[in-house]
C-alpha cells in the first residue's frame, strides 16, 4: 500500500520552515500532500487561492508532493484520499505540547492515522508564518524567510 503522508496547514504564507519539512518528508513518503485547511475562523493574509498558487510553484519540481485544500476535519480529509500519515513539524517545546495536543484527538478520532513529526533545521528554527506577514505588513525584506520560488 501506498505511503501518503498529509501535511496540513494554513500556510499563510508557506516559509523556508514548511518547505524544508515537506522535502524531507517527501523522501520518507510515497507521496505528501500539502493540504491548505479551510478554516473559516481564521483570518489570512492571503487568499485560499494565492496560498494554493504559492504552494504549487514552491513543490512543482518535486513529483511526490502534490497541493490540496480541506474544508472538514483533518482526519476525514485523511481517510477521503487515504492517508494514513499526519506529517508535521516541531521547532520548539511550545510547538510539541500544541502538536501532542491536536495529534492525540486525531489519533483518538482515527485510530489507524500514524502522527509523523520531523524536527526544524536549527537555522529555520525561529521561522514562522507569523514573523513572515509581520515583516510584509511593515514593507520589510522577507526573502531571508521565504522559499526561493516566491522570492521578490
Ligand atoms: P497551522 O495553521 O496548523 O499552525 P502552519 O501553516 O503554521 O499551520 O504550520 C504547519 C506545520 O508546519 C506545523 O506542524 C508547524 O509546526 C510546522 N512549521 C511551521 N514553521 C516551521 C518551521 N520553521 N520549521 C519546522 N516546522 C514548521
């Protein structure tokens, strides 16, 4: 059976952090679906659609990544394509206790869904989405932070 690993996220905007985790991760899995969560409670800097667009043009040369939107649970979008991976990052302490958080109700709702978590490059350790629209929003220079695909 095929090994499809999820990556959600808001990705509000993709960073160097996200995209190195996907490419590690694309080498442990058959496929990684990067797949943009619809969540209506949260406010974006960017669209759903200028999001999905950054994200196909960060990963169109690798071929065991594709992009994806979800609009339900992460663990129904999980069983409709059958993946039976969650992948995701963990840069700091903060981060695991969230991510333990969110993956044990996933594992509880799923039982069969395996939470895959890759550890930050200390050099993308302090990156985030949040630093990247701070740093747009006063008209700074956020290439250092971004991948290369989307520089300005
Ligand atoms: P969410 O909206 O679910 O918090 P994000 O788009 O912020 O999603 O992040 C998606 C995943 O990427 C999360 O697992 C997050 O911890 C991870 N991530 C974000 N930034 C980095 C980074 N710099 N290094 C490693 N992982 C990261």
């Amino acid at each position: 059976m095929k090994k499809i690993a999820v990556f959600p996220g808001s990705f509000d905007p993709i960073t160097i952090g996200h995209e190195s985790i996907v490419k590690r991760g694309a080498k442990l899995f058959d496929e990684i679906i990067v797949a943009v969560g619809d969540n209506s409670t949260k406010q974006c800097m960017y669209s759903m659609e200028e999001r999905y667009a950054q994200l196909e043009e960060v990963f169109k040369d690798t071929p065991n990544v594709r992009i994806d939107r979800y609009k339900s649970l992460t663990v129904e979008y999980c069983r409709k394509v059958n993946a039976r991976y969650i992948l995701r990052g963990l840069r700091t302490a903060a981060d695991f206790e969230y991510e333990r958080t969110i993956g044990v109700l996933n594992m509880t709702m799923e039982s069969s869904l395996e939470i895959v978590f890759l550890i930050s490059l200390p050099e993308y350790s302090a990156v985030s989405s949040t630093i990247v629209r701070e740093i747009i929003k006063f008209g700074g220079n956020a290439n250092p932070f971004l991948p290369k695909a989307l520089h300005k």
